[in-house]
C-alpha cells in the first residue's frame, strides 16, 4: 500500500517561510532541522527547504528557477476575508481578493515569499 505523507517546496529564505505559514497562517511547527521546516496540516506534512540544502544530500541538480507556476497550495479558514486582509497588511502580494463562487464557496488568492499561489478558502459545504 502507498500513502502520501508530505510535499515538500524549495524556498530561498526559511525564516520568510515560517513567519509566513505559522505567523499569518497559523500552522503550527511540526519539526525543524536547519534550514528544513515541517508544518502540521492535518493527515499530510506541508514541508519546506532551501534548494541549497537539498544539493547538499542529494546528486541532483535542482534548478535555481522553478519558471512557470506549476503548484497551489489550499488552505481552508471560516474567515477568508480576515486571513488575507491579515496576510495583505503584512505586505504579501495578493492576487484575487475574497470572491463568491457559483458553488456558494469563498476563495482568494496570494503569493507566499517564494510566490507559490495560495488559494485562502471557505469550507465547501456538503448541501452545494
């Protein structure tokens, strides 16, 4: 049997990360060794670490530019329009502000200190 246990991103500064993910999100630390962060998230470890790191334990060579946005991270909050009011005032970019879907959820959008797109949204709810 095969489960996913974690995804881990390539960041360029993990004290940017951290007070990001755990000091506006909330996410509380699970583990950190160095410049490696693990965030509890629920069943799934969200997990970041400097490219430079990762070259140091593994023959391959990853790329110093990612290029197109390739991955989004979903966060589910009861309060959308707080949260990114909260991530907009300390100066992260935002790239949708709050907005209704048809299927009745709220969603948003922002871009963490590495521009990762993270999508800020409302439960969905089990009637829509």
């Amino acid at each position: 049997m095969v489960r996913y246990g974690y995804t881990i991103l390539y960041i360029t500064d993990p004290v940017k990360t951290r007070s990001f993910y755990h000091g506006l999100l909330g996410l509380p630390i699970k583990a950190e060794h160095g410049s490696y962060t693990e965030f509890e998230t629920g069943t799934t470890v969200l997990a970041f670490n400097t490219k430079e790191d990762v070259r140091s334990m593994i023959p391959y060579e990853l790329p110093d530019k990612t290029g197109q946005q390739s991955i989004e991270l979903g966060f589910v909050t009861d309060d959308v329009q707080q949260l990114y009011e909260t991530i907009r005032a300390a100066g992260h970019e935002t790239v949708l502000p709050p907005t209704e879907k048809p299927w009745g959820q709220i969603v948003a959008y922002v871009l963490d200190p590495d521009g990762h797109l993270i999508e800020l949204c409302s439960p969905v709810s089990s009637s829509n």
